[in-house]
C-alpha cells in the first residue's frame, strides 16, 4: 500500500505518475489506484439494480420503527444544502436506499473519501494523501525476489521526487519487513561466520604456527557443512535461514575434533605414528561425537521446523566432520611440527590445582553454582515474539502514519466467521455483529469493519419492513409536495457470487475465503483492542465464530516451544548421564554432569542480567 502527497493541494497528478512508474516496472502482479469512469458507471450500476438487497444497517433501523424515521431522514437529505440530492435521484430512487448504502460505506471507509476517482485523505497540516494498493506477483518471503522489489521499488521512490521534489511518499506491506529481516539475518551469517572462522585461524595460528592444521581444520569443517546441508535437503527439501544462523555454533565444535588429534601429534609426534596418535584418541572422540549427536538428535522431537533442521544439520555436520579426522587426518598431517603446547606450564598447574586444591576443585563450582542460583532467582521469562527483533524504525514511522491516515491498522488480529454454505456463513455474521457493538461498548475493542453484504434472508426480512414502511414513507413525502413518489419494491437479491464478481466487492474481496467444498469464511478485522481474552470467549459463545490474535498465538506457540524445549534438554542430560554412568559408575557419572548444568545456571543467569528472557 502506497500514500501519495502532491501537498496541499489536492493533484492526482503525481499519484498517476507513480501508478505509471509501479505499472511500467512490471515488479508487481497488480497495481489498482483511481476507478475509471467506465468502473464508476458498473460500481453505481450494481447498487442501483440491488439496491433493495444492499440495505444499510442504518435504514434498516429506521425502517423497522415503521416509516416515518426514514421519511424524516430523506426530508434531511433533500433540505440539506450539502446532501445535493437531484431530482433524478430522487424520482429513481424515492426511499434513497442506494444514498444510505453509500453513506454507510464512507463511513466503514472511516477518513478516506472519493475524489476524482482516487480514495484520498487529509493529515492535520493539510496535506492531501492519494492512496494506492498492488499484489505481489510471488511469495513475500521469497528473499531474492523481495530485495529485488524493495530495490526496485526504492529506485522509482528516487525517480518520482526527481519529477516532483516536493512529493511525499510512504509504504506499507510484509515485503519491507521480510526483506529487511532476510538482509538483516545474512549479515549476521556474515558475521559470525567471519568471527567464528577468524578465531578459529587466530587459535591454530598461535598454537601450531604452521599452515597444514589450518588447512586440515578447514578440511573437516567444509566437510561438515557439506554433510550438514544435503542430509538436511534430503529430508526436509529446504533449508531455513534460521538453520543456518544457529549452526553457526558447531563451526567451533568441527574444529575441536581437528585440535583434539593434532595436539597430540604436536606433542607426541616424535615417538608415534600418525595412526598410534588417533589410536590414543579416537575413543574419546567418538564418546564427545556420540553424546553431542544423541543431544542434537532429541531436538529432532521439537515441533518448530527450524530447531528440526539444525539438530539433523548439526548431528550430520558434525558427524562427518569427525569421521573425517578419524579418515583422513593420519594420511594428511604427515610433517606436522612436533614442539611444547604454548603456555603448557600454566595449563599443567591449572589442572593440578584442580586435583590438590580444594578451594579450586570445591570452591569454584561453589561459586559458579550460587551465581547460577541467584541469576535464576531473577530470572523473567517473557515469550513476547516482538522481542526477538528490533523492527526498523523509518518502516514503521511510515507504518504508524498510514494508520492514523486511513484508520486502518495492521494490528492482525480478526475474526473469523465460517459456515458449510455463503449463505450459512452471512447469516452467522449477521447473528454475532450485535455481540461486537456490545463488545465495543465495554471497550475491549475499538471498532471493526464486516462485509457489506446481507444473506439472502436477511434480504427478503429487508424488502418485508420495505414493503411496510414504504406507504408511510410515501404519505409523508406527498404530504411535503413530493407527489410523484413511487418506490420499486420487487425483490433485488445479491448472490455472494454476483457480489464477488462486481466493482461493489472491491477492497473486500480478499476478506472473503471460500473452500472448493462450498465451505466459506470472512474475516472480521478489529482495531484497538484491549482485552483479546474476553474477545476469544465472546467467540467461543458463537457457532463458526473463531477469534485469531496472530500475535498472541505466535506468543503462546513460542511459549510451548520453550516448554518443549527445556523439557527435550532435560532429557537429552539424563541420557548422558546414563551414558557416563554406564562407563564411569554412577558417582563419577553425576559428576560429569556438572559442568554441563553449571554451563546453563550461569548462562541463563547472564541472560537475566542482561534483561527479559524467552
């Protein structure tokens, strides 16, 4: 959606030239701004031929105290000097049925109105705002194709202020927000991919000073990545973004494996062989494979596709990445420097300090342990999925704007009224709209817009209180000198179809849904809301009533994941303590768990020292 501002001034000319500009880059599917004249003539036509069908919820209600409200307002309109009613209107259409439909429409509209045939608006500094809408021709979550059109779109934004500098232009729509995401998520690829790689170099670099375990690390981990991206493309044909963003962690642990062997050939090298040196640790690298894979696997449980994904990318990545060192290493690190591991002495009274000094051994934990517990004490889990992302402010400054310019906000949250049939589905609209004006007026919503539609027995209980009333109506229009009044009261039933069809269902349109069963759905946008509980029971209380909160359902999704989560981590430490206690006893078992539940107490500590977790 597009808001275009000449200024003060009301010119569709610059609006027409950016219609011109979106039409003539052929980036979009669909690009609608003004209604031509010929769509005017069909739009007035289709009201004109049903206008006892389309009857507003304002006539009905005058209509059904039995006449003399509608002849009363129909005297307003024709007194009025800016109703501008003609005699023409007025001998077609003497119950001015198709005038009430139209005023009804401006105001679900709210402050967009008619000029020149373009839907226009007004800020509070005068400015007029030309409004126009397209269609993507593809998905919005295409990346490639989405920053090619938000470049593209970026480009004619440049070209249209070089023709008029004095033009205002504001966007909205999913494509700015998922291109903007999708840039954003491979920058940070980029980065921890370049930092994790560079330490990694930085490490080798220092600790062997020699080219061949760079290249033998670099070895395993392409080896790994490469495992790790066609296992996933076998089983899941795709490979998420998030996937790779969160496999940025077992580049580090590719690399261990490759460290592990090549530091006993630095060290050991002179009196073994290459095969001797894996023989020492091969075992102990199968064991860290073994538990890490079994960990990675049992994610495998969760239900979000992108934590499934990282766990087989992870488990085959990392996999092949020790199989490799296992393979292929003791062919290749022939000629490796043998020399002392740097800062060996330091390391050596580290790990003696550990086994002699018991305020090491006892007294570090001990502490680890208490500054886990008391982070976890103000630990303030919030699953909030706006959290996750800071959304860009200039998008969302043009997003603000355009809502308090049309009124319509993007806040995603609906109902949805279904039924087997169109029809069923009308009148299930038509029973639940009574429960959000009462819901309105407790003030859990602000307001909603429904189809301007009626079912088709609505439209017959319409054309009854027409038929009572019209005789009142007519008698008080004759008794003020309108004698030539004579009302068509036949019947001008709108088939749902018919109505989909028409110019009358545009910007509607896309409201409605229907299944190749016959099954039909429409959705009822609600803004400013307050209180989305008491909306979920209000739709609870009515058949084929649903209420959709996007926000809170991802909230509450994201909630179960973190549940699942934890619960699939809990479990995956039980399995290597059952591992560690079958091969070391179930003292020195428990005891290997510790590092691992220290590691998580005190990152989940940091994490609430830092701020809100979810």
């Amino acid at each position: 959606m597009w808001l275009v501002s000449p200024g003060k001034h009301p010119d569709p000319q610059v609006a027409q030239q950016w219609l011109s500009l979106l039409q003539a880059s052929g980036s979009l599917h669909e690009v609608k701004g003004p209604m031509d004249a010929a769509g005017q003539k069909a739009w007035g036509e289709f009201f004109w031929q049903h206008r006892n069908g389309l009857i507003d919820p304002a006539t009905r209600a005058r209509l059904q105290s039995g006449g003399e409200a509608q002849a009363q307002w129909i005297l307003s309109q024709l007194y009025s000097a800016f109703s501008g009613v003609s005699g023409k209107e007025l001998q077609n259409d003497p119950l001015m049925l198709m005038r009430g439909s139209q005023l009804a429409l401006a105001q679900n509209s709210q402050k967009l109105r008619l000029m020149d045939g373009w839907l226009v608006t007004k800020d509070d500094a005068g400015n007029y705002w030309y409004l126009l809408h397209g269609e993507l021709a593809g998905s919005s979550f295409d990346m490639q194709q989405t920053h090619q059109l938000v470049t593209r779109l970026h480009d004619l934004e440049n070209q249209l202020k070089t023709g008029y500098p004095h033009a205002q232009l504001l966007s909205r729509g999913t494509v700015f927000y998922s291109d903007y995401a999708s840039q954003q998520a491979k920058r940070d690829i980029s980065t921890l991919g370049v930092a994790t790689i560079l330490g990694v170099i930085l490490l080798i670099v220092a600790v062997f000073r020699s080219l061949c375990p760079l290249l033998l690390c670099l070895v395993s981990i392409a080896m790994g990545a490469l495992a790790g991206t066609v296992a996933t493309l076998l089983l899941f044909g795709e490979l998420h973004l998030m996937t790779l963003v969160m496999s940025m962690s077992i580049i580090g642990i590719s690399a261990d494996y490759t460290l592990y062997y090549l530091t006993e050939r630095m060290v050991h090298g002179a009196q073994d062989s290459p095969w001797q040196s894996l023989a020492k640790v091969r075992n102990a690298l199968l064991l860290a494979l073994l538990t890490t894979v079994v960990a990675y696997l049992i994610m495998m449980l969760a239900p979000f596709p992108g934590i499934r994904q990282m766990a087989v990318f992870a488990a085959a990545g990392l996999s092949a990445a020790c199989l490799t060192v296992i393979f292929w290493h003791p062919w290749l690190c022939r000629g490796l420097p043998v020399r002392p591991v740097p800062a060996s002495v330091p390391m050596l009274r580290w790990l003696a300090a550990w086994r002699t000094d018991r305020r090491v051994s006892v007294g570090l934990p001990v502490v680890l342990a208490l500054t886990a517990l008391a982070g976890l004490t103000t630990l303030r889990v919030d699953d909030d999925i706006a959290q996750l992302q800071a959304l860009p402010q200039d998008i969302l400054a043009q997003e603000k704007t355009i809502t308090a310019l049309t009124g319509q906000g993007v806040d995603q949250k609906w109902f949805v009224v279904h039924g087997a049939s169109a029809q069923q589905t009308l009148e299930r609209l038509e029973a639940f709209t009574p429960a959000l004006a009462q819901a309105q007026q407790a003030g859990d919503l602000k307001s909603w817009r429904t189809l301007p539609l009626n079912s088709l027995a609505r439209q017959e209980s319409d054309l009854n209180l027409l038929k009572k009333a019209a005789p009142a109506v007519t008698k008080v229009l004759q008794n003020a000198g309108l004698t030539t009044v004579s009302p068509d009261l036949n019947a001008m039933p709108v088939e749902v179809e018919a109505w989909l069809a028409s110019p009358a269902s545009e910007g509607w349109r896309l409201l409605w849904l229907t299944l190749p069963d016959g099954e039909s759905g429409v959705l009822v946008p609600v803004d400013g809301v307050k209180n989305s509980p008491a909306l979920r029971i209000l739709a609870d209380k009515h058949p084929g009533v649903v209420w959709v909160d996007r926000k809170a359902s991802f909230d509450s999704l994201f909630a179960l994941y973190r549940t699942v989560l934890t619960v699939l981590l809990a479990v995956a430490l039980a399995v290597i303590a059952c591992g560690a206690m079958l091969r070391l006893g179930w003292r020195k078992g428990l005891i290997t768990l510790v590092p691992s539940l220290l590691s998580l107490g005190c990152g989940l500590a940091a994490l609430s020292a830092h701020g809100p977790s979810g």
